[in-house]
C-alpha cells in the first residue's frame, strides 16, 4: 500500500504531540518495517524543518530530516503540480499539492488528522488511526 504522509502527522510523530504521536509513531513504524510505502511532499520538508527548528537546533532538525528520509520517499513538485493544485476544488493550496503528488505517485491513501480540508479530494483520504485499523484487519 502507497500512503502520502500530510505534514501534520509527521510532526505529531517528531515533535510527539500528544494525543496524536502514539498513532504517527505507529504509521512511522509500519513505513519503517515496509508495511506501507510513505512519501512526503517536497514541499512539506521546509515545513517540517522550520517547525524543528523551534523545538531544537539547526544541526539535530537536520539529522532528524536524514533519519526520516531512510523511512519515507520524498515526492518532487513541478510547476505542473503546481498548476494542477492551482485548479482544484480544494480550500487550502498546500493540500491540494498534496493531492497532486499523491495522485502522481498513485497513492491509496493521504494520510492526514484534517479530513475535512480534504473534501472533494480525488485522492482517498484516511485518518492514522483508521489506516492502523485498516491494516491490522
């Protein structure tokens, strides 16, 4: 199974942000044993990195991307996936790049605690918990 990993579920896994890390830590490990295929947007790291950078220096935010980068793939962004997002009915631009680079990988899922700004998503949308669930089914 090919997930895209939203921002939001990296960092409750990183920064352990309670009550999510338990469910983030769980999709990192699955990632990490093979169990899913994870990407990230290019575009998400430079999100990650400077919301690391507040709760560490720049040197362990750094060290901690490489780790992850041994866990998830990363997904280039293209002016095409740039347009493409561009015309989405999607309320939120970052979002709706995600979409574009899920779909462009063929992603079953996008893994995210903020459904709701998913709507009319063409691509799947599933929150950790349910992912966790759907797997150990």
């Amino acid at each position: 199974m090919k997930v895209l990993i939203d921002t939001n579920v990296i960092l409750d896994f990183l920064i352990a942000r309670e009550p999510f890390a338990p469910a983030a830590k769980e999709i990192i490990t699955l990632a990490e044993k093979g169990k899913i295929e994870a990407f990230l947007t290019a575009s998400s790291i430079t999100d990650i990195f400077y919301i690391l950078r507040k709760y560490t220096d720049r040197e362990k935010a750094k060290e901690v991307l490489s780790q992850l980068f041994e866990i998830v793939d990363v997904v280039e962004v293209t002016k095409g996936d740039i347009k493409k997002a561009l015309n989405l009915n999607l309320k939120d631009f970052e979002d709706a790049l995600q979409v574009c680079c899920g779909k462009k990988k063929k992603v079953n899922y996008i893994v995210t605690r903020n459904e709701k700004d998913f709507r009319n998503s063409p691509v799947k949308i599933i929150s950790p918990a349910e992912l966790i669930k759907l797997l150990k089914s």
